[in-house]
C-alpha cells in the first residue's frame, strides 16, 4: 500500500475509531466527501459495458478509485445459484467490466468475493463469474462458505454489534468495491448496497435472530466503507427477493457514487418495491445508516448526473 497502512494495521492502531476498516483516504478523497460539499451521484442508461465505464468516468474514473499496484477487492451479489435472468445477483458482465478497469489502470490483484448462501460451486456455475473472468489475469473469484476466510473485528461504539467476523480479504484490499444488484428482500425491503456487505461477514444468523438486523447492516457499514458503490439496476428483482423468482422490471441503469446512504436512497425511488413505492427513509437500515452520519438520505442534498446513452 505504500505509504499508506494496510487496513488491518490500520484497525490496530484506531481500535476506537468511528471509521473502522476505512483506509486513511488520500486529499482528493477528503476533500470530495467534506459535510458541505453536495454528494455526487451518477445513473448511466444504456447498453451495459458502455454504461458502467461512463459512470465510472463521470465520478473521475477509475483511476480516481484505484492506483497502480494495489489490491481490489469487488463485492458483487453472487449469494444464490439462480439463473441471472431472475435477477437475484451481479450480472456477469458488469462485474467483469469493473475488473478490467481496475487492470487497466495498474491493479495489482482483483478479488472478487462473496460468501454465499447456497454451495459455491453451483452459484459459481449459475452467476457465470468465474467463466466471465477467466481470460482476466490478475483477477481471482473466490466464493466461500468456510470460516477461516473470516477474521474478528471490532465494532466501534456498535449498539447492535460489538464485534463481526469480516472476510480477511476485506482487511487485505487496498481499495473496495461494492457491487449489488438491485432487488426486494423479504426481511429488509430491499437488497442494494449496504446489505450486500452481509456477504462479507461469516455470521448472517446472529444478523437476523440474534439483533436488530437494520441497525447491525448499518454498523456493518462503519467498519466495511466501500471506496465505490455501483448498482446493478439493468434489472430489478421487485417482488420475489432475494433469491427469486418474482417479478423482474428492465431499469436498464447503472447508478454509481461514493455515498452509500445516498445511492440506495436513490435506487429505491427509481421503481416500487413488492408492490410499495418508498423512500430511504422508509427502510430502516438506510435510516439508520443515515443517523449514524454514513451519509444523505435526503435527495434534494444529492448532485445527480443522469446520463442515456444511444
């Protein structure tokens, strides 16, 4: 990482520290997120690789994000072995074309992760990731449901979570990248980008039986910042979440930001949800996200780029 701290010394060295897993974010970064500038977000309709590189490009491009020699971790939803035209996981193709950029502007290594809920094999088989990246040297999918990939960190001030095994390939990356899709959840309302942190920890059941699942998701987002949120929404799962089937809407849009508050609250106006339009205030693990100062639910504070390709 150069002269910057690995994120696991980082931890050690802030254990109190309200941003948690973040890395020390260079002055471009800082200054992009200061309290009273506008946050940035950015929703690019059109043919899918084209979409992903312009709003990639819109908020500075990739190498904004990504700097020569390091290590890129992408977080897309490849947690069920449904068929991609249910629309329950990261398209193939988008994740592949995250991938090439973060190469193409001199990644060391990309490791694409999840731990998913069905067995590896069959949702590596089913969400195409491994054959979409074969031809990518550098990159690396890795889909595991076994322990010892995970790694116990501390939850600063948590009221939910006092601790969380996290993936050890969260405190490796030198930069993450979250890549959800856009989808109903049967127990959250929606599945966008701070919930598709969950396939970062080993534990999802104390999420869900043992805590208050909104406010845990919400603390999983002080100790897991993603340096990018890009959203899936060439098509949203609206009924039927999260593993599908249901009922499947083509938004044909990616939406991208540094904001994690922000870009969900902004996804879940684009369509209704299980038949119910809502707002982010409406869901309450992005409420909570917001109380927590994680960033703008309000989005009369957003700065929106709306790009349609031809």
């Amino acid at each position: 990482m150069g002269e910057h701290l690995s994120r696991r010394e980082f931890i050690k060295k802030s254990a109190g520290a309200a941003i948690g897993l973040g890395t020390l974010l260079p002055s471009w970064f800082q200054a992009f997120a200061q309290e009273e500038r506008a946050t940035t977000l950015v929703q690019v309709k059109g043919p899918v690789v084209a979409a992903v590189r312009k709003a990639v490009d819109l908020l500075g491009g990739m190498s904004a994000f990504v700097q020569k020699d390091q290590r890129v971790l992408l977080k897309p939803n490849a947690s069920f072995g449904s068929p991609p035209e249910w629309g329950a996981t990261t398209s193939a193709q988008v994740v592949k074309t995250v991938a090439e950029m973060c190469l193409e502007v001199g990644a060391r290594k990309v490791i694409i992760f999840d731990h998913p809920l069905q067995s590896p094999a069959i949702c590596l088989k089913q969400t195409r990731l491994k054959e979409a990246c074969s031809d990518l040297d550098g990159v690396t999918v890795v889909l595991s449901d076994r322990q010892r990939f995970f790694e116990q960190v501390t939850v600063p001030d948590g009221s939910a979570l006092s601790q969380v095994e996290v993936a050890k390939e969260v405190l490796k990356a030198d930069v993450i990248i979250n890549l959800p899709t856009a989808k109903s959840h049967s127990a959250t309302g929606v599945s966008l980008g701070m919930k598709n942190l969950m396939g970062l920890i080993w534990d999802r059941g104390h999420f869900h039986q043992a805590t208050d699942l909104h406010q845990a998701i919400a603390e999983l987002s002080t100790v897991i910042r993603p340096n990018l949120t890009l959203v899936d929404a060439t098509r949203a799962l609206v009924t039927g979440g999260p593993r599908g089937p249901g009922k499947i809407l083509d938004l044909n849009a990616i939406v991208a930001g540094l904001d994690p508050v922000a870009v969900d609250a902004h996804v879940i106006q684009m369509t209704p949800w299980q038949n119910r339009s809502l707002t982010g205030k409406q869901v309450a693990h992005i409420s909570a996200a917001h109380d927590l100062g994680l960033g703008k639910i309000d989005l009369e504070q957003v700065q929106l780029t709306e790009v349609e390709l031809g």
